[in-house]
C-alpha cells in the first residue's frame, strides 16, 4: 500500500525556508515521493490554522518512512529549524 506524507507548516522566515525547498524534493524524488498538494488555496475547517499543506505520495509506507529518515532529508528539514512551524504524518493508504 502506499505511503503519503502530511505536512501542515507555518513559514516565519520565507528567504531561510528557500533552503529547504530546495534540498527536499531532491530526497523525495529518491524514494518515489510525489508531490499531490504545496501549498495552494485552501479553507481551514478545523483545528490550529497553518499557512501551508502538503501531501506527497510515496510508492508504500516503508518508503515515506525511510524518506524522512534519510540523510538527504534530514539535512533539508535542518534548514527549515527555527524558521518554520511544522506538523508532519505518515499514513498508509487504503
């Protein structure tokens, strides 16, 4: 089953946060993540309002997990630390 990732972020510093928008993709193409939702319009409905939402499928679970945990990751979300707010979920598909 497929794997996706959920991301809810509020960006505070957007010249810092470049940074990682351009080191993440790079490790999200490496384990077959693609991007369905960045950010576009959306209405808050419930819970704590953030400025950006994202939603990047991966081929299963496994994937987006060792996604997150890779090196090439983890050196894009150390750009994002201290410059954006972040709630980030991995679910299996159905």
């Amino acid at each position: 089953m497929k794997g996706y990732w959920l991301a809810h972020v509020t960006v505070h510093d957007t010249e810092q946060y470049l940074k990682y928008t351009a080191l993440a993709p790079q490790a999200f193409a490496a384990y077959g993540g693609k991007l369905l939702a960045r950010g576009g319009r959306y209405q808050q409905l419930e819970g704590d309002e953030r400025q950006r939402h994202v939603v990047i499928e991966f081929p299963s679970f496994d994937d987006a997990l060792a996604c997150y945990h890779s090196e090439a990751y983890q050196q894009a979300a150390a750009e994002r630390q201290g410059v954006a707010a972040a709630e980030v979920a991995i679910v299996e598909g159905v």
